[in-house]
C-alpha cells in the first residue's frame, strides 16, 4: 500500500530533483496561482515507496516515507542504507579501469555455494547501443502486444521515445551469466559489486527488462556469446552519477520476527 506522503512548502525550494527523480512519475511539477513552479502529487496510486524523493531532497520537504534519521556511526551499514538505484549518469566521465578491478575484485570475492565459480561477469561497453536498441525492440513489442499500457510499462515507451539516452547514459551495462541453477551466486556476485560501486562514487540500476529481453531474443544471446545452458542471471548498469542523495531512505520496512 502506498504511503501517504506531504511536501512542506515551507522547506520545498521547487528545485524539482524529486520529480526529475521519481520512477513512476507519482510527482510532478506545477505552478501555483503566483506562478512559482513546486512538485505536487498526480497520482497517488502510482507510488511505490521507493523512497528517493525523500533521500533526494536538499532541504528534507517531503514527509511520508521510512527515511532513517538515527545515526549508527557505522560506516558500512551507512553505505548499505544509503545505495540507491541510480537512472541518470554522466555520459562523458568514463570509469578508469582500476576502479573497475576494484569492482572485479568484489564480485569475484562473493560467496558461492559449495565454492561454484561457475559465473562469468560481462562488462557491456562496445556492444552497448546494439543490444540496448535490441533490447527495446523486443520489449516494446512485448507492450504493444498487451493491449492497453499498464502504468508499469511507461518506462519503457518514454525509452522508447528518446533512444538516443542509452541506458540513461549508464557507461556499462554488466550481465552475470551462468546456469540457472546458480541465480543465487548471480545475485551476491552483483550485489557485492554494486556495493562496491557505490562506495567508489558510481551509481548502479538493476535491468530485470533488459535481462529478460537478453534471455529471449536469440540475436542478443549470439552476440553476447551466452551459451545454450545460460542465462542472463542478473544485468545492471554502471556508470558515475551526478545525483546526489542526502539522507537514506528505506525502500521498504521489510517484517522481521524472532522465533
């Protein structure tokens, strides 16, 4: 259920970074009787509390969502809590490879059951626009053929619509590759790396649309050199970021009990 959320117009400066950064475009700008531009809700079904207009806004206006305001003095739950899914990037800063052996390095040191290295980590870069425009070809098709466009495949048309961003300007799309039987190597492998990432003032979007579009388009597989017993476990992109968080913010307040 979404959340209620408020803007303080007290506090709210109208910069807009919260509707620039709003997924599902829950919040909007408008302007007012005096003609001053502020965000304000078009449609409150459409949030999913993902918790980015709270940690985004410079001056704390927006109220209603779990943003974690007690200090831990902990620097790595800090990192934890504040890694947010990144879709805006810098498209000429390009990330230097010891950084990249940083991010390697992280994936390659994850835990894996009975200590599989069965995983193999691609890094998209050259192949990047083909399979991005690949990718789209297929999923808008996919949109089309359902009929009516759920609010959910938005994001997709408005890709669509502006091709020319690729991957919103992600330098690096990075695809975990194994067997099925591995998905939980995958996602450690990735997570690890993201973290990583993270902590090295880069930004990270899981691409559960791009990753099914990899597993069912036959000219995707070929290029990426995916065999017949793989899949694309887990693709994100990568790349540095101008956006900046200022506060955590859950995303959801997951139920826990002791027993």
């Amino acid at each position: 259920m979404a959340l209620t959320k408020q803007i303080d117009e007290t506090k709210c400066i109208g910069c807009g970074r919260c509707v620039s950064d709003c997924v599902t475009h829950y919040l909007v700008m408008s302007e007012d009787e005096t003609g001053k531009r502020k965000p304000i809700f078009n449609n409150r079904s459409r949030c999913i509390d993902c918790g980015h207009c709270n940690a985004i806004c410079p001056h704390g206006a927006v109220s209603g969502g779990n943003v974690i305001t007690e200090s831990y003095n902990d620097e790595l739950l800090q990192l934890m809590t504040s890694k947010r899914s990144i879709r805006h990037y810098e498209k000429k800063r390009e990330i230097e490879q010891t950084i990249l052996d940083k991010i390697i390095l992280a994936g390659q040191s994850a835990p894996t059951e009975k200590n599989r290295k069965t995983v193999r980590i691609l890094f998209i870069k050259e192949q990047l626009s083909k399979v991005y425009n690949a990718a789209l070809d297929w999923l808008v098709e996919c949109v089309e053929q359902a009929g009516s466009i759920n609010p959910l495949y938005a994001p997709t048309m408005e890709m669509n619509n502006n091709r020319k961003n690729v991957l919103n300007g992600a330098e690096y799309l990075v695809a975990i590759v194994g067997s099925p039987s591995v998905l939980i190597d995958a996602a450690i492998t990735a997570e690890r790396m993201q973290l990583k990432a993270w902590n090295l003032g880069l930004g990270t979007c899981y691409r559960g649309d791009i990753k099914l579009a990899i597993n069912s388009v036959d000219e995707l597989r070929v290029l990426l050199g995916i065999k017949k017993n793989e899949e694309a476990l887990v693709t994100f992109a990568m790349g540095y970021t101008p956006i900046k968080y200022y506060r955590p913010a859950l995303k959801q307040l997951k139920k826990v009990e002791y027993k």
